[in-house]
C-alpha cells in the first residue's frame, strides 16, 4: 500500500512537469558536451557563476544514465549544477527560483553566513515554495572548495548539487597550472521515500555481499569448524552483519563523477610536467569513496576548504560532504585513472586525467568487500584484526540486557579501561586516546547495541584499507597550515552518543530521534566548548554542523585542522572544539542523507 501512495504522489508531480520535460534534450549525453569541465586555472569556462548578483533555477528534467532514464531535480538544468565561483571578501546575491511543485531549498554547505542564510528548512527558514523566489545574502569570510546542495527531502539524491568555489584574497600557499573539480556523486531511478520504505522492511535488503555457505566452509579450513560457527551464531545472534558498510549500495546506485558514470568516462586534460589541482567533493547522499589515481601520488593541501600542511599519500578516504584538495605531478605524456571505489566495493566512480581527448587509463583491480572486525564492535581485544574468529570476549552489548556479560564478555578488562570516562584532557592531546567504558544508559529502545567501550581511531585509515601497502590519509596526518586565532581549552564538554536500531532503520543522538523533539543542544554565544562524540553503531557516521568550524582534536596542538564534516568510525570516540561564534539556530546532523531523514538530526542553538 505504501508503494502505491509512493507511486501515485511521484506520478502526479511528474506529470505536472511534462510540459517542460518535452521542451529539453536529455541531460549529460556525453563526456563531450558534457556542461561542466571546469577549465585550465585561472580561466573559467562559460558555466561558471561569479558577481554580486547570481540567479539560479531549480527545475526537472530528464537524465540518462546508462541506458536507463529518470528525472532528476537539477539547478540551472544541469548534474551537477553550476560551478559558483566568489571571491573572499566580497558581497553576494543568490537569487533562487523555485520551479518545482514541492517546496526546496539551498544549502551552502561549509559556508559561514547568517542563520537566516544558511538554507534548512524548519530551522533557518521555511523553505522555498513553489513558484516562490528567495534571496541569499551574505558575505564571503573565508576560501577554499565547498559545495551547496538542496536541504529538501531526497533532492540532493535526485541531483541538486554543485561546486562552489571561493578564492582567497591572498595567494595559495602552493603554486599549480591547472585544476579541476571532481564531484563524486550517486545515481538511482528509485525514490528516496522508496529506499527508506524498503529499508524498514529489511534492513539489509540492498546487501548483495553477504556471507554464504561457501564463505563459512572456507572460514572453517582456517580457522576451525567451531570457531567459524561461534563467529557466525555471534552474529546472528546479535541481529548483526559483519558486511554492513552501507545502507544503499551499487545494487541500485550509479555512481557518478561530475555527473557521470563510469562509462562516459570524464577526462581532464594535463600536459606533462603540470602541477595539476584536484578538487574533490564528496556530493554523495549515502556512499562513501575511497580515492587513487594509480601511478601518481596525491599531496594533500586543503580538507574541507581550509589550507593544512602538505602531507602526501596514494589514497584517501572521505565520506559524504567532506572536501579534499590534492596536487598531482603528472610526467609522463599517458592517461591516469581517478579511481573512487566505493567503501563496501559494491562499486565504484572513475574518469580520466590524459594529455588528449579520447585517452583512458587502465581500471585497477577490484578489491575484495571488507568485514567488521572486534574494533568495530568496542572490543577490548584489538589484537586479531578483521580475521580474527575467536569473537567470544566481545563487549559490543546489547540494549535490550544491561547486564555486564552480555555479548559473550569473559574476564576482566585490561587495567587501562576499567574506569569510567575521565576529565576533560589537555588541548593538545587526543581525548579517548585510552578506551573508556560504556555509562549505564543504553538510550532506550530505539537503540540497538552500546559498543561497551569507545577509543579515538583517528589514526586509523578505516575498515577495508588497513592492510594497504600505499599511504592513506588518516585524520592524524592533517595539521592546519597557520594556529587559528582562538586557542583557548574548552570550558566545558558536552558527550553526544550516535545511536541507532538498524533492524527497525532508526537513527539518532542519545537514543532521540529529531521527531521526538529533543531539546536544542545549547551554546553560550562567545564560548568554546568540546563535543565529543560516542559512536554506539557498527557505521560510520559523516556529522555536519553548520554554521561553525570543528577543530578536530587529533593531537596537532596549535594546528588543530578545522573541518565541517567529520567521519566517526563504529565504536569511535572523538572529540572536536567549537568557538560558538555564530548566534542562532544551525542544524547538526549525519550527511548520510537516509540518516539524518530517519532522525539523526538535531539542533544547535547559540544564545546571545
């Protein structure tokens, strides 16, 4: 029944849409006539948007994607939408029309403004309805590579994304010859109210990659019959799988680079020799990428938009709404694949960096789905890895029994974690650095498991690339590339748990989700305080606030990096500074866009 309500709202929202489906050609037929490739630095091409004044237009339209065609919600007509470039300092004007039958929205994501500016619905303004022009003003305080995208239901899903890029009133700090954006998106012809629907009803009903029969026998040759079956009936009996790494995967996702799929094959040109920059944007709903381009290394210059030291690695990893930008040093006269994979391997994003068009570099070998491991379960013992079948000392417990041994827990825990959580650490320091046990509160019955303790992984490249014999960035390698102004120690710390009951496809904070109306998390204008976070699922978790920086607590000291997205790993404890600087009411939140829609959302307010 539920589908059917789907269908016949959808149905009826299309047809009002048909007049101007008929008058467009498809959108992105080719890599050709592709209309955004962001041209050679410092030109830009015809699609860029700069000024004072910017117009833009949401609308619909017909997109193809691998013989497959569906309609999108687009900005000016376009996946993605226009690339806005604006100058530190400056004064802008975004006029925003909306020509769609349902209200929407702009957010800019990243971008420091008034509250009123910033784009949420229900939290900074009403939304934009139907017909309805609105009008963002703001003024640029900062530079870097940003994007924006629509606030509204499951439109960032259906395509309302673009660039943004803000240049800085002095120089880079690092010289290049050339950039480009790179976009990392998803694709689906189903609903974002269809996936949801469907993801209440089996929670793992897009996971094609799961543990067989075949798998179990070859387990069992290592590790023995019964350690195997102690493994598996663990699992089961926790309502668990030890490959969930994402909630929506390539069973129904085509995953896209500026817009396109792998097939269409993006290229941006170089000549040899170049110091090319590289743009990356994570613009993707739900899927996380991890990213190489085979052959060449990656200097790591921005995160998030902000300048940090230059730190060189082969891949990274980065999850929805985070920002890398990367100096590359191709030599020689090929063709160099961007390869994005995604994390759970069920596919992935590619293009082509060559020094002429029609050019393709070579697809590196696909990598085998990883598996959750003891770390991801707040085990004790973090000595086996991912192989590791003996899973019986697992403190990973369950809500629904508080008792202490739930969970096959056996023995004492080491010394160094059978204290409770501890004072507020120095600075400098990384809070959670040694594990600290799980409160008596379980958050209720809207949460499955409390991982029973909860360590910093910061230095920890993620699920999937821990044996990589290339460098990965790691959130301990960022270093800002000046101290920030404000280095004062937080004057208080408030602990936020991530929670959630994957069976019934809950999310949330502290066992609430936004649609029980929890209180606003409360910050004095003018003070600095710690947020730690306490991640109780077996996901990862990308968190936005808006509105503010986050100095991640990584151990840099003085040059702690600022980010507006952080990724916290399952049974993950980390902690990030804020200077509330900003008065009013800002959204904070999962970016994985199912998510923050089933509950994982709250309210940061900012009293004068």
């Amino acid at each position: 029944m539920d589908d059917q309500i789907i269908s016949r709202r959808l149905l009826l929202k299309r047809a009002g849409a048909l007049g101007f489906l008929a008058a467009v050609q498809p959108l992105l037929p080719s890599c050709a006539t592709h209309p955004f490739l962001p041209a050679a630095h410092p030109n830009q091409d015809s699609s860029t948007l700069s000024g004072e004044l910017i117009d833009l237009v949401i609308g619909e339209r017909s997109f193809a994607v691998d013989g497959q065609t569906g309609t999108a919600a687009t900005i000016n007509g376009t996946i993605p939408g226009p690339l806005i470039r604006l100058k530190e300092g400056q004064e802008v004007t975004i006029r925003v029309r909306n020509q769609l039958m349902e209200a929407s929205s702009i957010h800019w994501h990243g971008i420091l403004l008034p509250a009123h500016m910033d784009g949420v619905p229900g939290v900074s303004f009403r939304g934009i309805q139907p017909g309805e022009i609105y009008h963002y003003r703001f003024s640029v305080k900062q530079s870097g590579t940003y994007w924006y995208h629509s606030h509204s239901g499951g439109q960032e899903l259906q395509g309302m994304y673009g660039p943004m890029i803000l240049d800085p009133l002095e120089p880079d700090p690092f010289q290049y010859d050339r950039e480009y954006v790179v976009i990392l998106s998803e694709w689906s012809l189903e609903s974002t109210e269809g996936m949801m629907d469907r993801l209440k009803k089996s929670s793992g009903y897009y996971n094609f990659q799961k543990r067989d029969a075949r798998e179990f026998i070859s387990d069992a040759k290592r590790w023995g019959f019964w350690q195997a079956m102690r493994n598996y009936v663990m699992w089961d009996e926790m309502r668990m799988d030890p490959t969930d790494f994402a909630d929506v995967t390539g069973a129904t996702f085509t995953f896209l680079m500026n817009g396109l799929p792998a097939a269409a094959n993006w290229t941006g040109l170089f000549q040899p020799g170049e110091r090319v920059r590289l743009r990356f944007i994570n613009a993707a709903a739900m899927t996380f990428y991890d990213v190489r381009i085979p052959g060449l290394p990656m200097t790591v210059v921005q995160a998030d938009g902000q300048n940090v030291q230059s730190v060189t690695i082969e891949e990274f990893r980065f999850g929805p709404a985070e920002t890398y930008d990367v100096l590359i040093h191709p030599a020689e006269d090929r063709a160099y694949t961007i390869f994005a994979e995604t994390m759970d391997r069920s596919g992935y994003a590619c293009g082509t960096l060559a020094t002429r068009p029609g050019m393709s570099g070579e697809i590196p070998e696909r990598r085998a789905r990883p598996l959750r491991a003891m770390e991801d379960m707040g085990m004790v013992d973090h000595g086996n890895g991912h192989h590791a079948p003996a899973l019986e000392s697992s403190v990973m417990a369950s809500t629904h029994d508080n008792s202490a041994d739930h969970g096959m827990m056996h023995g004492e825990p080491p010394a160094q974690v059978r204290g409770e959580r501890h004072d507020v650490q120095h600075y400098s320091g990384i809070p959670g650095a040694t594990p600290v046990k799980h409160g008596a509160d379980h958050h209720g019955t809207g949460n499955q498991t409390v991982a029973e303790y909860s360590k910093n992984r910061m230095h920890e490249p993620g699920r999937g690339l821990e044996e990589s014999q290339r460098p990965v960035l790691v959130y301990t390698d960022l270093k800002s590339l000046v101290p920030y102004p404000d280095q004062r120690a937080p004057e208080r710390e408030i602990e936020l748990h991530l929670t959630g009951h994957m069976q019934r496809y809950i999310w949330s904070f502290d066992g609430k989700t936004y649609s029980d109306e929890p209180e606003p998390i409360h910050f004095r204008y003018g003070e600095r305080v710690r947020l730690t976070f306490v991640n109780d699922t077996m996901m990862e978790h990308p968190l936005h606030l808006h509105g503010m920086w986050m100095h991640l607590e990584n151990g840099a000291g003085a040059y702690l990096p600022r980010k507006h997205t952080v990724v916290v790993k399952p049974a993950e404890r980390m902690s990030v500074i804020v200077s509330a600087d900003a008065p009013g009411p800002w959204a904070f939140h999962c970016h994985l866009l199912l998510h923050m829609e089933a509950g994982m959302f709250r309210v940061v307010q900012v009293d004068l």
